[in-house]
C-alpha cells in the first residue's frame, strides 16, 4: 500500500513538471481580435492587448500581423510583440465585412483549433474594418469588455440571437441550419460601437443581412425570448403600445412531406408598459393582441420567403424535418429549401397592462 503511494505522489510530482508555466507579468494577453481583408488579398489580424499597471486603469494596444493564410497571421504577430502573445484569455473575434462577404471558413477554422480558445467565443462581423472598432475610447473597460457586454446584453435583453463559437460552428458544418452573425458599427457622431443588425451566410460567406427592426421576427423563429419589447401600432387609430417583459417559444410540425409543409406556432407573453391613448379597456387590449399577432405572421412568412429565395435556412427548419421524418435526406435539403410551404400562427398573450401613460 505504501509502495503505491508513494508511486503515485512520484508519478503526480512528474507531470506537474511537464505543464508549461506562464507568468502574467511575462506574456501580452490578447483579449479581442480583429480580421480585415487587405486590398493585395492578404488577411489582416490585428489583437488588442491589456496592460496591467498597478493602482491604474487597464489600458489596450494593438499588434497588427499580415500574411495570406489566417493561420500565419499570429506568427507575424509574434514577431512584433516583446513577451509571448497568449491568445486563451480571447473573448470577442470580428470579422471586417469585405472579409465576411467572401468567407470566413478558413479563419474559423484557425480559431477553433486553438484549444485554449473557449467555445464562448463571441463573434460578430463589423461595417467597414474591423481594426478600426479595436482602436476607439472605451474609458476604464478596454474594448473587448465592451463589445462582450454590448452583445451579450443585447441577446439576454433585447433582439439579437444566441450566437458564440460554439453556436457558429454547429450551425457552420450542419446540413440542416446556416449561421448568423451579429453587425457592429462605430458611430460617427459619438464613436460609440453599437448593434447594426445581422447577417445571413450560407456554408461559408455572407449573403444578406437583416435590420435591427426585424430582429425581433428573427429572434422568435430561431431563439427563445426572456426579456424584451416592441412597440405595437393599433389599426385604424394614432396611438400605439409598448408590450415589454416578452418571453416567447416556438414549435415546429411537419404537415406533409410531399409536398414539403409545416406549421410554426408561436407563442409570446408580455404586458402593456405604455400606452399613447387615455385608458386600456378589455376591446383596446384585444386590438392590441390581434395587431400584434398579425404582424407577427406577416413579417416571419417574409423572412422565410427570403431565405427560400436565397436557399439558406438560419432558422434551422431542416434540423426539424430531419428529427421528425424518418426518411428525409438532409442532403437535398438546400435544393429543397424552394419548395417549403410554410404556415405561420401567432399566439400571443398579454397578462397586465402595468404601468401606462
């Protein structure tokens, strides 16, 4: 019995030895990542490194590296850094558009092999350059915390979809959903970084994108609502209401399989936080329910009629038809994507009418 302890003190004591040991104080920890599309056809990588000084704000620079494959773009980095650059503390990658818009495939790929780079990973795709974002004034917080929290309060509160590296690469390599990214811009007035909507791809590049006002259609065919709102304009009348606090579920059903058709039911819940007219009575709420639900229907059955036009299913509707019919070929799904009948109904329900004005 003491022999075996002692082997195993002996063989915990060697192995101890072999994990390689970094000192904070001596490496540059990147914290966000930029990639931009240079005009001879190279990729540009551009990280954001904190520096830690004591009694005193976190403070960010920039290495920028080049090289034609993403993969040797860190080792151009390297060479222009004093300490190791040490990429596992990484918590937001974007994408400039020109990149995005003719693939990201290789670049995803160079992240994911990284194993010290998490799943979480938040991604996004930028207007313009993305080195440009990197090098704005985000006070005491550097700019990957900004972003992270930017986007991240955007997908718990309002209506931008889960989305992270793990998410982008399911969504990336399955035959039955294509993914999504998140659009930030710099705006020019304030240089704040804010939410400009978000893209559509197909296997590998951006297709088209949508506007912020049709992420809320988007967000409950693709995500589940926990917090949320939308203003609501009643019919045949000026005034309109707020419906906040949404929380909402969707459910697909398969109809027939030829021809291809299903049903998607929608669910929301919220209540009136404001009102325009002077008092919400049983009929006012009622109009309320009935215009929301309308164009609730209206705007999902676009949405799918647009990526029917362009042979792309962000909302994975062939992850649904494959898990529900036995003999589905997910294989032809994308030449299928055409064909999709599709039946929209909106449930929604209003339990108060909280505080309005």
């Amino acid at each position: 019995m003491r022999i075996k302890l002692l082997l195993t003190i002996v063989v915990i004591f060697l192995l101890s030895g072999c994990v390689e040991k970094e000192v904070i104080d001596d490496v540059n920890l990147i914290v966000a990542v930029a990639y931009d599309l240079t005009e001879n056809g190279n990729i540009r990588g551009t990280a954001d490194v904190n520096t830690y000084m004591k009694d005193q704000p976190v403070r960010d620079y920039q290495i920028i590296g080049e090289s034609k494959l993403s993969r040797d773009v860190m080792s151009e980095m390297q060479k222009k850094s004093q300490d190791p650059l040490v990429i596992g503390k990484l918590q937001v990658a974007l994408f400039g558009e020109k990149l995005a818009r003719k693939g990201l495939s290789e670049i995803v790929d160079t992240l994911q092999r990284d194993a010290s780079i998490g799943e979480r990973l938040l991604l996004a795709v930028t207007r313009d350059e993305a080195m440009t974002l990197l090098e704005g004034d985000f006070a005491t917080v550097g700019a990957a915390r900004y972003m992270s929290n930017l986007i991240l309060h955007n997908i718990e509160s309002r209506d931008l979809p889960r989305t992270n590296l793990h998410l982008f690469l399911y969504q990336h390599y399955s035959q039955g959903q294509d993914p999504f990214l998140p659009i930030l811009k710099k705006n020019v007035q304030n240089g704040n970084v804010e939410i400009d909507g978000i893209v559509l791809m197909d296997d590998e590049k951006v297709v088209t994108e949508l506007p912020n006002e049709k992420l809320l259609f988007f967000k409950v065919l693709t995500d589940q609502y926990s917090k949320g709102s939308h203003t609501v304009d009643i019919p045949d009348s000026e005034d309109s209401a707020v419906v906040k606090s949404l929380s909402s579920s969707r459910k697909l059903k398969v109809i027939s399989e030829q021809p291809l058709k299903v049903k998607i039911d929608i669910k929301l819940k919220g209540y009136i936080n404001e009102y325009t007219g002077e008092k919400i009575t049983p009929k006012i709420k009622g109009e309320i329910i009935q215009a929301f639900e309308k164009e609730m229907e209206k705007e999902t059955l676009a949405l799918i009629e647009k990526f029917k036009e362009l042979k792309i299913d962000p909302i994975g509707i062939g992850d649904d038809l494959r898990s529900q019919i036995r003999t589905f070929k997910i294989e032809e799904w994308r030449e299928r994507i055409p064909e999709l009948q599709v039946d929209v109904h909106a449930d929604i329900t209003i339990s108060e009418s909280g505080v309005v004005d």
